[in-house]
C-alpha cells in the first residue's frame, strides 16, 4: 500500500502519497505553478527552471515538476518574494535569446513562452539580446525548423526518441550554443525522420512547425481546369476537432467531408 503524507502549500494543508512531485501536489492543494519546458505527456527534466518553489529548510530553490515529496511534514511556498524573483529572472534571460518577432511568427497567440511572459507581468527585459543567428531549415517535405527559437527545453528530442523512438534529433553542442539539432549537420529531410509531426505537437514556440501548402492549394481550388482531391491521414478526422472544443477522441470524419467539399475540393479520398 502507498505511503501517504502530510504536507503544507502556502500554508494549506494537503495529503499526497510519497513520491508525488511537488508541481502535482501544488495541483491537488488548488494552487498553480507556471511551467514551460514541463509537458503531462513526458518525463519532466527541469530543464527551465521556470516551476521553481521554496521548501522550508531547503538551501535552494526547488523545480517542483522533477522534485518528490520526499517526507511528511513539507512546506512548500510556491509564490515568495525569492520564487518570483528566480522566475522572472530565468524568464528574462530566456526572452534574452529569443527573436521578436511575435507579430509574424507562425506560434503567435498560441506560444506557450509568449503566455507565460504575460503571465508574469514581463514587458521588457535589461539584459541584451544574446542569440545565435542560426538558418532555419527548409529541407524537410513537411517540417520547417528555425533553431534561432530554440529555447531549448528538450521537448521535441524527448518524443522523438522516448516516445516514438525514432532518433532523428538530438540536443547539440554546450551552454548558450546548445541547440535542437541534427547528425553532421544534415537536413531534417535527409535524417531517418518519418514526418510523424509530434516534435511540432510538444514544442511550446516557433521552433519546429509545419510546412504550409496552403497557397498551392488555394490557387489548385480556384483554377477551373482542375479536379481537385483531398486525402486526409486517419489522425486527422479525430485529432481535428479538439481544435473546435470537442472531446478528444471524437470522430468528426462527417462534417470535415462536408467542410472540405464546401471549400470546393471534387473528392474526398477518406483512407
């Protein structure tokens, strides 16, 4: 039988079983912690530093999504004077090393570093811009990666290789220089990458995004001498109406036929 403790979060009092990492204990006692490297559907790393929180008698700040309740009794302060300030200051040097070009990035309104900077109130930053002017890579048929937006949080590489054990990408060189990159400076299209996309699904920023066709389609649908078709991957009609607020799971195969043939499509190939 699990081993249940008690444990204190902002001085709210919470049972949890040992073991838990703080950042779910937080959850169970109604409070929240801003993340960005963190992700439910992978091994947390503590890569960012952003879920930091106090623990009464710890000498240092503690990254609440990688550290367990280890003991009954915990304090736990997830919004301190020193916490905020750890935050901010992790926050800033990361917009530090990022571009700003919010307005024409294809993650506008929907980065996860982008809410998180509103979130903590951080308009400006004093430290000066640090980052590496790397060239986006356009090999790929159907992935585009600019690692000029790397923040480095690892995400991308943890579902390539844990996940779907594929093993095209990886994290290279050291300190500032370390980036999200690829065997003897290939193209993504010429590594053993099967165009799955969950590197795109998990990567909080502009850093990796799919290549977009829609203006070859568009000019194919409104170009009388065509007989347009759509093939759609099985995925699609379940994973494309989460993004309409249904339940995940939901099977949508009727109304995105109806939707692709009103914008004009001649057949729908459902494989």
């Amino acid at each position: 039988m699990s081993e249940m403790v008690k444990i204190k979060i902002n001085n709210v009092d919470v049972e949890v079983e040992k073991g838990t990492m703080l950042l779910d204990a937080i959850k169970k006692a109604g409070f929240s912690v801003p993340t960005l490297c963190y992700h439910e559907d992978l091994k947390p790393n503590g890569t960012c530093g952003i879920c930091v929180v106090e623990v009464k008698g710890s000498p240092t700040l503690k990254r609440s999504c990688c550290t367990p309740v280890d003991r009954d009794g915990m304090e736990i302060n997830t919004f301190s004077k020193k916490v905020k300030e750890a935050r901010e200051t992790v926050l800033k040097l990361i917009l530090a090393d990022h571009p700003d070009d919010c307005l024409t990035c294809i993650k506008n309104q929907n980065c996860e570093l982008q809410s998180l900077a509103e979130q903590l109130d951080i308009n400006e930053t004093e430290y000066d811009k640090i980052f590496n002017e790397y060239e986006a890579d356009y090999n790929s048929s159907a992935i585009i990666r600019d690692p000029r937006k790397c923040i480095k949080c690892g995400r991308c590489v943890q579902v390539c290789q844990e996940v779907q054990t594929v093993f095209a990408i990886d994290m290279i060189n050291r300190g500032h220089d370390t980036v999200m990159g690829l065997p003897f400076e290939m193209g993504l299209g010429e590594t053993v990458c099967v165009n799955c996309g969950q590197c795109i699904m998990v990567c909080p920023v502009g850093a990796i995004y799919e290549k977009s066709y829609e203006k070859e389609v568009w000019n194919a649908l409104n170009d009388p001498s065509k007989h347009v078709i759509v093939q759609e991957a099985p995925a699609v009609r379940v994973a494309i109406g989460e993004e309409f607020g249904m339940e995940p799971g939901t099977v949508t195969s009727g109304k995105m036929h109806s939707a692709l043939k009103r914008l004009g499509f001649d057949k729908v190939f459902d494989t």
